[in-house]
C-alpha cells in the first residue's frame, strides 16, 4: 500500500496548470500570476510632496526660525507647472502634489507658524531632500515589480492598480464536479426517514473546493446501479477535475472504479496507508485528475484536505500547495493501533508562550463529526508509532481555525 507521502508525492506529479485567463484585479486575489508584471512608468511619477506644509529652497533655511515669503499654493491634483520657488519664497503645498521647481524641500505644518497670509515662518531646522518623494524611488519604468508565479494579495492589486494594468494573466479556476453516490441518500431540507442520509458531503466537499479557489459544480447523486454511476461519471469527467465520494470501501460494490475504468480514467491508485481515508482512489483521464473519496463525511473532508486541496493549488499555478505546518508538542498520549499506516489526528492547538500543544479535538472515531468541527489542525503521526507520549513532537497541518492562547 502506498504512504501517505508517496500519494501526495504521485498526485502532484500528475497535475498540471488547468488553463489562464485575463482577470480583473478584484477577482485575481488569491490567484497566481502568469507572467512577470513590468512597470510601463515610473513610480512615483513625478517628484511629489510627502506632507502637508512648505515647499521651499533647503539653502535658505540655513538658520532657523526663518520667515519666507509665500508666493503661491499648489493643492492635490495641480500640476503646478510654470509655479517656481524663489529665493527667499516658499509654496505651500499639499500631500501627493508635484514640488515645484527650485524647491528641493517640504516642511511640514507642524513646523512653522503663518506670521500672515503672505509669510511663513519656519521654525525648524530642514534638510535638503526632507518630505519629498522622488519621482522613481518607488519603481522605475521597465523593472521587473512582481515575478511570475507570486500569488496576487492586496498590496499586489494595489501595486498592479498603481501601474495602470487594469486586467492581468492568472492561472484558471478548475471547474471540479462532486459528485455522491448512494442509494441511501436525500437531498439536504428535509428530514431523513429510516435509512436515509443527508447528501451533506456534496455541501461539505463543494464548500472545500471554494475555499481552496476553485468553481465547485454539484452534480447530483449517482444510485447504487451501473447505468445511473455511467450517466453521471461521464458528465462529472466534463469538468477540469472531478471527485466523488463514497462507493469506494470495501463493502461496495466498487461501482465507481469499475465505472470510472470503463470509461477510460487510469487508476493509478485505489488505497493509502492513512487512518482515516484509507480507500481512497486517484485517476487520471486526458491529464484531468478523478479523486474518489471515502463516503463517511469526515474521512471525505480529511482526505480532501491532504490530497485534492494540493492538487487544487497546483492547477491554480501555487508554489505553496501544502498548508502551514508547525511542530506541536502532544498533551497526551497517542496510542496506534494502525502502527502501519500514517494516522490523522483531529486537533485543537494552543499557544503557551512560544510553545504549540496539540491536544485531540475529541474521539477519534471517523464517525464522529463534531470531533472535525472542533479541530484546528490535523496532527499527522508516522506508521510505525504505536505509541506516542505526552510531550512527544508532533508535525500539525494548520487549516486555518484557531490557535487558543493561553
Ligand atoms: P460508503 O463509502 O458508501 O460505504 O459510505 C460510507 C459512509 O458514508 C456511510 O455511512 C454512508 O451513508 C456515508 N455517506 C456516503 N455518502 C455520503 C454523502 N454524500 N453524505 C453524507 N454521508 C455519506
Ligand atoms: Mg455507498
């Protein structure tokens, strides 16, 4: 049986960058640039004043206080062309507006007092340069600002913003089909008779796949039968992935494999040595990736995570596919009776000073959902480990819950 790390390892060869687009800047956050972003000009553009206050000429406020004469204002969004600073002058300016020529100073306010309309006494000592931002100090024209494959946050849409470019390359959101199958499934809005289950994983699943960037497509519930696995298998391979869950463990009848086979999507496998999430398959159609997950909704969100999460990432051009993992100290004994597989522990942590402490969420039975609401982190503890004591380090894949501070 493969690892969980030859798994991963064997599933992020496999994907590749679905595709990209022209987005606007709004709609790139989160998304991964396809080219190098070069500035068209320089920035600032043109010399500008730091502060509200005084252009003025450094040299003659040698000695302070000085007074200057005021000859002229220059407000945002001014050109202030043909507007000179004399000797002897000063301009008042505001913040963002062009220095004028001749000044090669601002002083703020703060730092003088209007003796009238037409002076200004300043009160504080300047230096050459002082509250000017110069034109290019920022960026200059043709340098290379963000590099290919950065992720756009807020201060990259405010940097593309700044540099005119309204529209930019990113790699496509993966359109992934979920699909469930079951006999015993109803549609979530009503409540369950003998036998029946919530379809809560078509939610739950298509919900992950939002939060990891991608455009879920719920396609419905494929029955306990060939024609019915056939019809909806071959509409979910329509999208850019695809993942279903349930009908792979051993007690089924196995129809999403063979269907899927029948099909023509090479299995490349079918179980991974992890607790929970054994049975859990990867395929491969024309380079689109086919996850089948486990039905039971907790091992369907813990193998989502760890292995179609990345695979998500990747064909959104991400460099980091993994999600932060810190080393945690365990506040209790762990013992594993799977010795042989990789076990997923459902974790709350804590912050004690510098030190992480995971602590389980609740019982670790895989049918216990509220153990999953109540988790952090999953704590991953190596095959082999039979038993683990309080105090032991632990690696914790942090997915973005909360640390308790204590
Ligand atoms: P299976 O893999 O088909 O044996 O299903 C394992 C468990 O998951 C069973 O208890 C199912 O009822 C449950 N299950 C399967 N599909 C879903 C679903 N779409 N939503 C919630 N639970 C499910
Ligand atoms: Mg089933």
């Amino acid at each position: 049986m493969l690892s969980y790390e030859q798994a991963r390892q064997i599933i992020l060869e496999n994907i590749a960058p679905a595709g990209v687009e022209q987005s606007e800047l709004v709609d790139a956050i989160g998304r991964v640039l396809v080219e190098d972003v070069v500035a068209p000009w320089d920035m600032p553009l043109w010399d500008n004043s730091a502060m509200d206050g005084y252009a003025v000429r450094s040299t003659d406020c040698a000695e302070v206080p000085c007074k200057l004469k005021v000859t002229g204002y220059i407000p945002a969004g001014i050109r202030g062309d043909g507007i000179e600073v004399k000797q002897g002058c000063a301009v008042k300016i505001m913040t963002g507006a062009p220095v004028p020529a001749g000044a090669d100073a601002v002083v703020p306010y703060e730092e003088t007092a209007e003796t009238s309309g037409e002076q200004v006494a300043v009160q504080a000592p300047v230096t050459a340069r002082q509250h000017i931002r110069y034109r290019g100090e920022d960026v200059r024209a043709g340098q290379t600002v963000i590099a290919a494959g950065t992720m756009v946050r807020p201060p990259e849409v405010s940097m593309l913003a700044s540099l005119g470019l309204s529209r930019v390359p990113v790699f496509l959101r993966p359109i992934v089909a979920v699909l469930s199958t079951g006999d015993e499934l109803i549609e979530v809005g009503r409540t369950p008779g003998a036998g029946e289950i919530i379809n809560s994983n078509a939610l739950a699943l298509a919900a992950a796949v939002r939060e990891a960037g991608g455009i879920p497509r719920v396609i419905g519930i494929a029955r306990d039968n060939l024609e019915s696995h056939r019809e909806k298998l071959l509409e979910g391979l329509k999208a850019d992935m695809l993942v279903t869950s349930a009908g792979v463990s051993a007690g089924d009848r196995d129809l999403v494999r063979v269907v899927l086979e029948e099909l023509g999507v090479k299995q490349i496998f079918w179980k991974v040595g992890i607790k929970p999430g054994k049975p859990t398959a990867f395929g491969v159609k024309d380079g689109k990736p086919v996850f089948s997950l486990p039905g039971n909704p907790v091992s369907g969100l813990i193998t989502f995570e760890e292995f179609v999460r990345p695979a998500l990432l990747r064909m959104m051009g991400q460099r980091q596919v993994l999600r932060p993992t810190f080393c945690a100290l365990l506040r209790e004994d762990i013992s594993n009776k799977e010795s042989d597989r990789t076990i997923l522990l459902r974790i709350r942590l804590e912050r004690e000073g510098e030190t992480l402490y995971a602590s389980t969420s609740g019982k670790q039975q895989t049918g216990l959902l509220k153990t999953m609401v109540n988790s952090a982190a999953i704590a991953v503890i190596p095959p082999g480990r039979g038993f683990m004591a309080a105090g032991e380090e632990v690696d914790v894949h942090f997915f973005g819950s909360y640390i308790d501070l204590i």
